[in-house]
C-alpha cells in the first residue's frame, strides 16, 4: 500500500488501528479511537486480558464497562492474544512497559520483544508508532533496524515508523487522552505526516516535531522537571520538619504568587510509569556521550530515601509512645500511587510495605480501589484490603497514610486511630485530636 493510500484510508477512518498492550496506556488510546469512529484490534499477551475485553468487561477504574460492550457493539473493537493478526491492521502503536532494572539501567525487553514479534508480519504499507516513554534513539536505534531485518523490508519506504509519546495520567477529571496535544515526530516527513494524520483523526491538537528523537527527548523533558522539582520539595520537607516548619503551609503561601512560581507537593516517593522511571533512561543514555545528569541523578537519590524518611518518622513517633516499631500493628492507607486511581505501579506504598515488614512490623493496608493486590513486576504482596472501620482502627498502634484518596473520612479516622502519621497533608481540615497527628 502506498503512502497516499494509507492516508486516505486513515483520513476517512477505513484504517484498522492496532494497539500493543492493553494496559493504562492502549485501552484509553482504544477509547479515543474507537470514539472517533475508528476500528480497533488490541493486542496484549494476558489471555485473561482479552477474554475480559471480548466479554465487554474492562479491568481499569477509568475505563468503564460500558464503554468496552459499547465499541464490541458497534464491531469497532476487538482484542486477541494472537500476534499473527498483526499482518490485519493498517497501523500498529506499541503502548508497552519500559521499566529500569536493578541498576537503574532501561529494561528494553518488552519493547524489543513486541517489535520482533511485529517484523514477523510486518507487511509494506503498515505505519508503526512507538508510544512507550523511553531515551532519545530508540526508533531510530533499536526498534527501526529489528522491524526490517525482520521483515527485509526498508523503514520510510515500504513501511513508516514514528514516535510519539504517551500523556497518560490516570484519574484526571480535567484533562483526557482526547483533550491532551499529542507530541509526533516521525522517521521521516513521509512517516510523521502519516503520524499526524492518524492522531488528528482522533484528538484536538497534534503538535508535530522535526524528529522522533525530539519527540522522544519531549517526554523525558516533561517528567525530569516533576522529578527534579519533587525532590526539592521532598528535601525542604525534610529540613523544615527540623526546623518545626509545616511544609504544606509554605507552599501553600508561596503559590499565591501569580508568577515564577509553581507548586509541587512532597510525598512518601514517586510512584506511577513515569516519574520514578523516565529521567534515567536521559542519564543512561548521556552516560553514552560522556556526560552526567547530576540534577536527576540527585533528584533519584532524595526521591528514593523518602520511604525511609517515611518510617523513621514513624519509628520516632511510636518510641515517644513507648512503643517499638517492632511487633507494631500498622495499618497503610492507601496502595495506590496517587488518589482515586486503582494504579500500583511503582507506588511507594509497596516499598513502605516492605520495610515495615523488615523492622518487624504487622501490616495491613485499606484501599477502596484495590480489593486485593496482584503480582507485578517486582512484587507479590498477597495481600487483602481490610475494611475501614472505628473498631478496626482501634486495633492498630498507627495509621499510616500514604494515599489521600478522597474516599477517606479522615476525620473518622483520626477520632478512632491511637496515632496517624500523615504523609500527604491529608488531615490538614481536621479540627480534633490534632495530637494524635504526625506528618512525614
């Protein structure tokens, strides 16, 4: 198929869209296309996955049921774990994870492993775009050469490639995948207008840049400045808590400056895909040029020791109440990484949980959205939310809040709880037992 033809059929939304992974990425980019009037074929290797999809069902908070049997009604939707199907559509987005590994090193196995598995039915025509945030090089370096030994054919002629990074951020009332301008580059102009073409199809502004490399930079840029911005915030948390300072007040004062100023909020870490993750990938990749990255390589050191900081305020907390923080019962509200989302990955939630447990703690955790947790990459808590009640509260020597869903009475929970480390300002409205409050 030529390049004039897969435009006009992305134009006139004959396309069939591919989308690889249907996780918090691929299922809301499902919605937003098939919203647009567009088909689509989701691909994932969770055969659980697909058979809840074909079934109508979705297993993400945001992404209703509803809207899955809606697209299965209307045939503008189906999903397979047969990757021999990838010959069907006429443009396939990868929407994969890219975790880093022990060594803060990218982990490109997922990436690679679905563009072996592309090459394998790549067909002339097809347009690929890469969305998993990841280092500047990427297309071009790596997926680029395995997409045509693979399939012997030759990128930007006989079959397009572009980039562009995912906006994703779950639980957002203000903002969609819809509403979000979408950042493309391509391979080359043949390959970025085919890009643009498809994403102005479906969402409000395509900003399209020179390259992919651009494109990919963009991405890094957007999540190395909350990075860097976090841990200063996470640092001066630390510092005015010695000076018996309320962080959260100051920042509070300091916003209402009109100009030169925005505010971040500090935590008990980074959770999420891409706060933790992203600005290592620009310093491996600088490393590679022989330059450092010390504002993110500082930024990543404070981020990680706030759990840390977190239980040592706990452990000090629980001694002035005479009591160790060994054999302790400590109940973690919140699994989540952020509000009101059903999100774990990478939540300091999990390592908090995990360093209770080696001090000798006994934790349970409360989520509202997280029934149960499930294994991750990295993780395997086997654990069951317990309910949030007066008299389940009286049980537990502390209450430590690391998610300030806004489902929680917080206070309720401060009224009934012996003592209540709060790591998000939760509490900040509540009026009695003000004593029995911590914040970290």
């Amino acid at each position: 198929m030529s390049a004039a033809k897969l435009e006009q059929r992305i134009r006139s939304r004959k396309a069939l869209v591919g989308i690889m992974g249907m996780g918090y990425v691929g299922l809301p980019l499902v919605r937003t296309f098939g919203n647009a009037g567009y088909t689509t074929l989701g691909f994932d290797v969770d055969a659980a996955k697909v058979r809840m999809l074909n079934a109508g069902k979705s297993y993400i908070k945001h992404i209703p049921d509803s809207m899955i049997a809606e697209l299965k009604r209307a045939k503008r939707f189906r999903a397979t774990a047969d990757f021999r199907e990838l010959r069907k559509p006429d443009v396939i987005i990868i929407c994969v994870p890219t975790p880093l590994s022990k060594t803060r090193d990218p982990d490109m196995t997922y990436v690679e492993s679905t563009a072996h598995a592309i090459a394998k039915e790549l067909r002339r025509g097809q347009l690929v775009v890469l969305e998993s945030t990841t280092y500047p090089g990427t297309t071009r370096e790596l997926v680029k050469p395995i997409l045509e030994k693979g399939s012997g054919l030759k990128a930007g002629k006989d079959f397009y490639l572009a980039f562009s990074p995912e906006r994703e951020d779950p639980g957002r009332k203000d903002y969609s995948t819809e509403s979000i301008p979408k950042v493309v580059g391509g391979l080359n102009p043949t390959s970025r207008k085919l890009a643009v073409a498809l994403y102005s199809g479906a969402i409000s502004q395509v900003v399209p840049v020179a390259s992919c490399e651009v494109a990919e930079a963009a991405k890094i840029v957007e999540n190395v400045y909350r990075c860097v911005n976090i841990a200063m915030v996470n640092e001066l948390k630390m510092v005015f808590d010695k000076m018996g300072i309320d962080v959260w007040e100051v920042i509070n004062a300091a916003k209402t400056k009109p100009f030169g100023y925005s505010a971040f909020y500090p935590g008990p870490g980074l959770g999420g895909h891409c706060i933790p993750i992203d600005p290592f990938y620009l310093t491996w990749k600088a490393r590679q040029y022989g330059e450092s990255t010390r504002f993110i390589e500082l930024a990543g050191e404070i981020n990680t020791q706030m759990p840390e900081y977190v239980i040592h305020r706990l452990s000090a907390a629980l001694n002035e109440r005479g009591k160790p923080l060994k054999g302790s019962r400590i109940l973690v509200l919140g699994l989540a990484y952020k509000k009101d989302v059903d999100d774990l990955r990478e939540s300091p939630s999990i390592e908090l949980i995990h360093l209770l447990w080696e001090h000798g703690a006994k934790v349970d955790y409360n989520d509202p959205h997280i029934p149960r947790t499930h294994k991750g990459r990295e993780h395997d808590l086997r654990m069951k939310s317990v309910p949030l009640t007066a008299a389940q509260l009286k049980k537990y020597d502390a209450v430590l809040i690391s998610t300030d869903h806004s489902a929680y009475d917080y206070a309720m929970i401060v009224r009934h709880s012996k003592l209540v480390l709060d790591t998000r300002n939760a509490t900040a409205g509540v009026r009695q037992g003000r004593g029995k409050i911590v914040k970290a």
